[in-house]
C-alpha cells in the first residue's frame, strides 16, 4: 500500500518529510518506544526512521506508541490507526506493562493475536517484539509471559522479532533509575537490533 502525502509526519516525533509515495511503518508501543525520560529524537523510533531517510528509502515511520500504553489500550486504537495510514508494516512493542501489572496472561495473548490479524486484514506485514519482566514475578508468571509472544507469533504468522533490551537491561550504565527504561546511550543499540530485522524485510 501507498500514501501520497504534501507532509507525513510522526504522531510522537513530528518528522515531516516532502511529498512523495511514502510506504508507511506504524509503530505501536508503550514508553519504550515512547522515548520516555528523553528527547523523542533520540528515541529508538526517531533514529530508525532517519536511517531510513539517510538511505533515500521511501519507507517512513508513523510512531503510535503511548507511555503506559497496555495491549488492551493498543487494540484499541489500532483499527483507526489502520484506517488512517494503511501501513505496509507494524511493529507492535506491547505487553510490558501488561506484565508488570500482573494481567492475565491469556488476555495479552488474544490482545496481540486480535493485533496481528487486524494488522493482516488491512494488507501489513507484522513484526513483534518480545518484552521480558523481572524475574521476582516468579518463575510461572515470567516463563507464560515470555512464551505468550511466541504462542501469538506462531499461530499467526507475523515475524517474531528480536528483545530489544537483551543487551540493555541489566546494564545499569544503559538504564535510568527506575531499572525499566533505557537511557539515550541505549536508543542505538535498539536501533541496530531492530534494523537486522526490519530492512532484509524492507528489501523483499
């Protein structure tokens, strides 16, 4: 799918870009990908979709995500998303706070499953990407939360991405304070993980 449009710009971030057919990436995340604690142009997001200018790619990023933002809450607002930019590709980074909180893990499953099918329906590709919570949750909780991601990627489909803070979250130096959120120094670090995964994508 297409959009031609006089400024595209992010949700988050503002980027604006010129007129031209522009392939759209809709990203639906929480503070992770919400740049919380910084400037939204030194977010993960915001990095991405300057390489992505850089190379002359005509592949831009919609940045969707909410601080605090649930699967629930992402589900929600997804089918509006979809209608309003007809995305070639979503990248969903939901669940963290669904874990944190203690919901069911049943209800993040059938979130995110409800999250790629809609994603489907409208012609997008899918990327998900695992998130991970602390081990004091206990063994059960956190094994059912882990497994949940690749239970929904496997019964749909959609690409199981990489967890973008495997070499971050237990670096204190790549974290701020509250143990949760990564640091500016972190964001290219995100940003090399997800582009191993997202541009073999772009170019097919």
């Amino acid at each position: 799918m297409r959009l031609t449009f006089l400024a595209c710009f992010s949700v988050q971030s503002g980027y604006v870009c010129s007129e031209a057919q522009q392939k759209i990436i809709l990203v639906m995340g929480d503070s992770i990908s919400a740049a919380y604690g910084m400037s939204l142009q030194d977010g993960w997001v915001a990095l991405v979709n300057e390489d992505l200018k850089n190379s002359e790619s005509n592949y831009r990023i919609i940045n969707a995500s909410i601080s605090g933002e649930t699967s629930a809450g992402g589900r929600r607002r997804l089918t509006n998303l979809l209608n309003k930019y007809s995305p070639e590709m979503v990248i969903i980074e939901l669940g963290g706070n669904d874990g944190l909180r203690g919901y069911p893990i049943s209800q993040l499953e059938t979130n995110l499953i409800a999250m790629i099918q809609s994603s489907f329906s409208f012609g997008a590709r899918v990327i998900l990407l695992p998130m991970e919570i602390p081990p004091n949750y206990g063994t059960r909780y956190t094994s059912r939360f882990r497994n949940a991601f690749k239970k929904a990627s496997l019964e749909t489909g959609a690409i199981l991405g990489p967890f973008i803070l495997k070499d971050i979250a237990l670096n204190k130096s790549l974290m701020q304070s509250d143990g949760i959120h990564p640091r500016k120094s972190a964001q290219p670090i995100i940003r090399e993980a997800i582009l191993k995964t997202l541009l073999p994508l772009l170019n097919k």
